[in-house]
C-alpha cells in the first residue's frame, strides 16, 4: 500500500514538473545508516531521493536545547529556522 502511494506521488510530481524529495527531519532519534541507505535505494528506485537533515543539522543553526519540544520535534523556535532552511535549499 505504501508503495502504491509513493507511485501515486511520483506520478503527480512528473505530471507538474516536480522533483521527488523525501527528508529525515533533524532530531535526537538517528536510524540505523543501515536503514537509511535501504530507504536511499528504495526510493531512488521509484524516482525520488532522499535527504537525511541529520547530516546538515550544524548547518541549520539549531540549538538543541532551545529549538525542540522532545526528543523528536522542533518547537515554533526550531521549526520557524528548519522552515526557512527547505525554502532556500528547495524552493529558491
């Protein structure tokens, strides 16, 4: 089912000209690189790629103990600042 979803996201995208792009989202909770390269190929494998913010998480400016909730998401400080870096980065 899910992949039937990916296919359906895929399909819209190149119908209006669009590039597939998936993102892990910075945070405390890091998967496997084991699980993340099977995500790489699997959605490359469908078209789409796949960026893991964790790599980049200096170059966002956040500030762990001022910029989230929880382990897992960002407060309106961290999401305001991980909002401006996906609009330079992917719709500049």
């Amino acid at each position: 089912r899910n992949l039937l979803c990916l296919e359906k996201i895929r399909d819209l995208c190149e119908e209006k000209g669009s590039r597939v792009v998936f993102y892990i989202t910075p945070s405390y909770f890091r998967l496997a690189d084991r699980y993340v390269e099977a995500l790489r190929r699997d959605l490359a494998a469908f078209g789409a790629e796949l960026t893991d913010l964790n790599e980049r998480f200096d170059e966002l400016g956040i500030d762990p103990k001022n910029d989230f909730y929880d382990t897992l998401h960002f407060n309106v400080y961290g999401a305001e600042k991980f909002s401006a870096f996906l609009a330079a980065e992917y719709f500049s």
